[in-house]
C-alpha cells in the first residue's frame, strides 16, 4: 500500500508538472499571438526633393541623408510602437523625389506598422542636423497598409495594397511621409524637423571609421560641405551662381503649395461616347491612384491635389469598344512624359496651379482636413470629339469658367482585352493634341527634349 501511495503521489507531481507545462506554453502562444496578429508586411524608402528634370545628366537634389550615430541612439533614425518598443533602424541612402529607395533596415517584413517615426538627418546644403520625433496616424497607417485596393490589372493580378512608408526630405527640414504601393502612392503627413546640434565626428565620422583619435584630428563636416558646393558648382555652375548670389533659393513653401488640397471633381464628355466616371490620376504632390467604379461615389466629396495627369475610359456608343484616354495638364518635355516627377518651381506646373489657388484663396496646406460643401466644389470639364480627341478643358466653379491651356491628349488606344478592362494596347499613336500655351520651361533646369 505504502509502494502504490508513493507511486501515486509521483504521477501526481508529474501530471501537475505538465500540466503546468502545457499552460506555461499556451501562455506564451496567446502571448505570441496577440504581439503578432496584427503584423503587417511593410518597408522604409528615403527619397530626396528634386530640383531639376535633366535627360541626359543626373539631377541635382536636396543634399539629405539620415545618419546613424553609432555612440547615440538618439541620433539615428528608426520606427518604435507607442510604448517605446523598438522596431527598425534605417541607414544608407535612398532614391530620387516620387519614387523613393530601400536603405538598409528598409526591406519590407513583417512587423507591427509603427507608432513613433524618429528621425536624424543632415543636409549638405544647409550645413545642418535636423531631427523628427512623431507620433504616426495610427488608423491613417492600418487603413492603407491593410486595405486591398481594385487595381487597373486583370482580375488574377496580385491584391494592391500599400506596403512602403517613404520618408520625403523637401529643403530647410520639411518632411513628407507617403505610403507606397504598386503603381499608388497616398501621403501620410508631413512636419517640420527641429534643428539640433549633433557632432558630426561622432555622429557621421565613426560609421567610417572607429578610431576616434584619428577622426577628432580631421575637420569632417568642413570637408563635408566644401565637398558638396564642389561638386554642385562643377555640375550645375549656372545654377551654383544663381544660389551662391541669392537669386535662386530652395524653399520648401513651394513644396506645401504642391501639397494643397481643393475641392474639385472631374467631367467628361464625347460624342458618341459614354464616360464611366472612373479615372486614375498623377498628382502636383506626388500622389497617384485610381478612382474605379467602387470608389466614384465616395470621390465626389473629397478633397484633391492638384492633378497633373489623368486617364479615363469612355465606351464608343456605336462598337461598344471601351478606350483609355490620357491628358496631360501643362506642357511635359516629351522625353519625360511617361515618368515625369514634379520638380521644384517647375514653371508649367506653377502656371497651371494658380487656377486653383485663383478660385480658392483661403486653402493651403493648413486647410487639408477642412471639408468642402458641395457648392464650393469645381469641376475639371474635359469634352472630346467623335474621334475622342480633346477638344476643350476647363475648370469650372459656377460660372467662372478657366482654360487649362496646357493640357493636351497623351495617348489614345483601345482597351487590352486580355489585360482586364483598363489598360491599353501598346503601340497607338502618342500626343494626339498640342498645349495651346508656350512652354514655360527654363532650359537651365530642365531639358525641353
């Protein structure tokens, strides 16, 4: 009897001590779970602004570049949750305005979607530290990054949805935050860094090398700076002068007008043809998505960037045969068409945006979340003939009726069938129409072809 008691109390103990196990590990799979079923497959670009549109030389661009002090954690850039939770640092360099580049730390992987966006970075030009400690919109971010968007691909295609957050460093530390997915892009915020003082031996120089005696025997940031006016004197003399004299500076104002909202529809009508109400659209602060059928209704009311490009489809009454139509708003050198970026002050872009802010001088960037009653709304009236060319465009509000003299028909096809029912065939004939309007663009800037 004694040997049974014993051997009982054994398998007892043994039973609570697995039992115990089991819990411990259902504990830690809950635990597990809850930290991680909301995770998000998502990435990090850095993109500098723009300052000129050259075919056959580089660009010369805002001198940014995020830094990464190996001594101070407060001098780096990286993405936390609310409590403080550490998620990724970047470090590297990125890509060009509107497009965006991985640095490292930026490939995408599954993670929370960030709560607190901290970053340090110096600009060449203005011989200056910045930095941004913010918290993020929250359910701005899960919206976008979770959200499957109706794409212009097939129905096989693979599910848009937004999987980068570009950080955008415009001059004199304003930064624009996009997210990014393919072929889309939908601005996030954007704020003001704070300048700080940093040193730039500790903060730059010791990610090139760890000896600090050596480093503190070299001027860094002198060379630094000296290195690039070089360099942008040898590459851009013309333009270096202008900058050196005062008469062309970089601001970033330009940039938070490209960022304004209005309220403004758009309006189609052809003969023979019949408008599907869906466009997809470029925008002045680099934004570019599809309004398809399932979002028409929702669209009217919201406000809009300046546009500068837009395709839409109309069915031709008598075939039934369905065409994609694109018109571009202000002259675009040719050779820059299909990919053009807005670029700083860009003349052709400035001349069309001044019909917005004609009819609407109270709105600015400070404005954007202020909604629009349907009266205040303008339309973009767009009319084509029997051969669906463009044959007049205008913004109207009331019975203020504006030319776009600029704008002129891009393209023209059929749509590819085997494509789904928005893209083109390939191979029809480019710029149907001309700008009605002499284009603005200054040579030393920009390359016209």
């Amino acid at each position: 009897m004694a040997k049974n008691k014993k051997t009982n109390i054994v398998i007892s103990i043994a039973c609570i001590f697995f039992l115990a196990l089991i819990l411990f590990q259902g504990y830690r799979y809950m635990t597990d779970y809850i930290k991680h079923k909301n995770d998000v497959e998502w990435g990090a670009r850095v993109a500098n602004a723009m300052l000129t549109n050259y075919k056959n030389k580089d660009d010369l661009y805002v001198e940014s570049y995020i830094v990464k002090s190996p001594v101070d954690k407060n001098l780096r850039t990286a993405f936390y949750l609310a409590d403080g939770t550490w998620l990724r640092t970047l470090d590297g360099t990125g890509g060009t305005w509107g497009r965006g580049g991985n640095p490292l730390g930026g490939n995408s992987f599954k993670q929370p979607l960030p709560e607190v966006m901290h970053i340090t970075y110096f600009d060449s030009y203005d011989n200056q530290f910045y930095q941004l400690i913010q918290n993020l919109p929250k359910e701005k971010l899960i919206t976008l990054f979770t959200h499957i968007y109706k794409g212009m691909g097939d129905t096989e295609s693979t599910p848009r949805v937004y999987h980068d957050i570009e950080i955008g460093f415009a001059p004199k530390g304003w930064v624009i935050v996009t997210a990014v997915g393919p072929g889309i892009r939908q601005e996030i915020g954007s704020w003001q860094a704070k300048k700080i003082e940093a040193d730039y031996t500790q903060t730059i120089g010791l990610t090139y090398t760890s000896d600090l005696e050596y480093l503190k025997t070299q001027n860094l940031r002198e060379e630094a700076i000296e290195t690039a006016k070089k360099d942008f004197e040898k590459n851009y003399p013309e333009i270096y002068k202008r900058w050196i004299k005062g008469e062309w500076t970089i601001s970033p104002e330009w940039y938070k007008r490209m960022q304004t909202r209005y309220p403004w529809n758009l309006e189609v009508t052809a003969e023979n043809g019949e408008w599907s109400g869906e466009y997809y659209a470029e925008y002045a602060n680099t934004e570019r998505y599809e309004i398809l059928e399932d979002q028409i209704e929702q669209d009217k009311t919201r406000l809009k960037a300046v546009p500068i490009k837009l395709v839409t489809w109309i069915t031709y009454k008598p075939t039934g045969v369905r065409y994609w139509v694109e018109v571009h708003l202000f002259p675009i050198p040719k050779w820059s068409a299909d990919q053009y970026i807005p670029y700083y002050n860009d003349p052709n872009l400035d001349y069309f945006f001044k019909r917005f802010e004609y009819l609407y001088p109270k709105r600015s960037l400070a404005t954007n979340e202020q909604t629009a009653q349907p009266n205040e709304f303008s339309t973009i009236k767009m009319d084509f003939d029997d051969d669906f060319k463009l044959k007049d465009i205008y913004l109207q509000k009331g019975n203020e009726k504006l030319p776009i003299e600029g704008a002129y028909e891009y393209y023209l096809a059929p749509v590819d069938d085997d494509r789904g029912k928005y893209l083109p065939e390939m191979g029809h004939q480019y710029f149907l129409t001309e700008p009605k309007m002499k284009d603005l663009t200054d040579p030393l800037f920009a390359d016209r072809e």
